[in-house]
C-alpha cells in the first residue's frame, strides 16, 4: 500500500490563499508584522501553489489557524477530575443523555443497579476505568458499537459477567476498563439500539 501524500505537497486553493492573508493583516494589527512585511509576504502568499508554501509565510506567527490542519484536542489533565462515585441501595443510579464521563467512576450496586448509558456521553479520554463492588445489584453499561469494555478485571463471584463489546474500539473511540466484583449481581454491556 502506498503512502499518502503529505498534505503540504497538495495544491492550495484562493479561499486557502485568501485564509492566510487575513492572517497576515491581523498579525500587523497586534504589532507583529509592519506594512512592509506584510506585503513581502503577501506576494508570496499569492504566488503560492502548495499548502506547505503557504505555512511556510505564517511559521513564525504564534497561533496562525490554518483551516486544513488539523489539530489534536490539548489532552485533559485527569489527576484534576474527581472520581464519580455511584452507589444504588434502595434505588437505582443513572447517568442517561448528554453527561461528562470522568477517567475513573466507581460503582456501588448494592441494592440495585447503577446503569451507565453511554449513547450520548461526551467522553474525552482514550480509557476509563469503572471500578465495581457488587452486591446484589448490577452494573448496566449502555455502549456504542464502536467503544471496546475490557471486563477481564471482574470477579463474577455468585454473579456473571456478560459483555458484548470485547472487540478493539473503533479509531478515536475510548475503551472501558472494568475491574472489582460483581458479587451476586450481574456486569454487563447492551448495545446503543437496545430497547427496555
């Protein structure tokens, strides 16, 4: 399989051109470029032919944002996140629609069951660690096709452990790491379409 070309060899467009002349104009509003750099550059940025001609003008600008590069999210710093500790005795606990999972949950489905419904979560990190002490309850996890939950850390105990998502996560996709023990509960993953 051949490589693929590097995206700096590939031909720029007026809308790429005209992206990075704007750039230039407001490097001379903050003081960063004089009018006479500013056109030295601008007529490099017009006789330019390749995207990487046209980083080349903006190099030594701090912060130029070039709509063709794509940027890595900076990494969240997860020693700052507080654990998410849930603990279902008489009644059950949930985080079901549009939630933030943190790095680390821990599980406490005593009495009940702790559901985890993943569908729409915002999950910002390449591994979360569920930590589960069962006891007559259940951990639920409702788990997108394209997530991976790793549940070889369970204990099954009296109770069973059922995951239907022990396949590689998808590119990007986060995988879920549970450990502990399902005491006379049940772990177990259902898929997104799955209906109660």
């Amino acid at each position: 399989m051949a490589d693929e070309p590097d995206h700096r060899d590939m031909r720029a467009g007026d809308r790429d051109r005209e992206a990075v002349a704007q750039l230039l104009h407001e490097a001379h509003g903050e003081g960063r470029l004089d009018l006479a750099e500013v056109d030295e550059r601008l007529v490099t940025v017009y006789a330019s032919r390749t995207y990487g001609e046209l980083e080349a003008v903006v190099t030594d600008l701090p912060g130029a944002a070039l709509p063709w590069v794509t940027r890595a999210p900076a990494p969240v710093p997860t020693a700052d996140i507080p654990v998410l500790t849930l603990t279902a005795n008489m009644a059950s606990e949930k985080r079901v629609g549009v939630w933030e999972v943190p790095p680390h949950i821990v599980a406490v489905p005593s009495a009940s069951d702790v559901k985890l419904d993943f569908r729409e979560a915002i999950c910002r990190h390449e591994r979360v660690h569920i930590e589960v002490h069962g006891s007559m309850g259940s951990l639920v996890l409702i788990v997108p096709d394209d997530w991976s939950v790793d549940t070889d850390g369970v204990s099954s105990g009296w109770g069973s452990v059922k995951n239907r998502h022990r396949g590689p996560a998808g590119p990007g996709k986060p995988t879920i790491v549970v450990t502990g023990k399902a005491g006379m509960g049940t772990v177990k993953t259902r898929g997104p379409y799955f209906y109660e």
